[in-house]
C-alpha cells in the first residue's frame, strides 16, 4: 500500500463480498428484442454488451 491507501478488514471484505454476491443475478443469457447495457468506469460492461450484439443475441 502507497501514501493514504487503507487496506479493507476482513470485516469489510465480507460486506463487500454479500452485496456483489447479491447482485450476481446469474441469468441464462438468451436472445431478446432490445439490450441495455449500463456501467459507468467499468470497460468490461460495453466488450460484453458487443460480445452479446456479436453472437446475435439483439440487434441495432
């Protein structure tokens, strides 16, 4: 750790754990009629909405 970083407790790895846990929703992927795809700073989010778009799960 550099300057005013702060390493989580396990106490606060385990929080963070239960909610993305919470939020994996673990849907199968099938095709539908429209697609949104919504992040923010995360790149991941637009490669796998074009990853879907590619394998012809919604079209433009």
């Amino acid at each position: 750790m550099t300057g005013n970083q702060r390493a989580l407790t396990e106490g606060q790895r385990r929080q963070a754990k239960l909610i993305w846990d919470y939020h994996q929703m673990r849907h199968q992927v099938k095709p539908c009629d429209v697609a949104i795809g919504l992040g923010s700073h995360d790149l991941g989010v637009p490669a796998f909405c074009a990853r879907l778009y590619r394998a012809g799960l919604f079209q433009s």
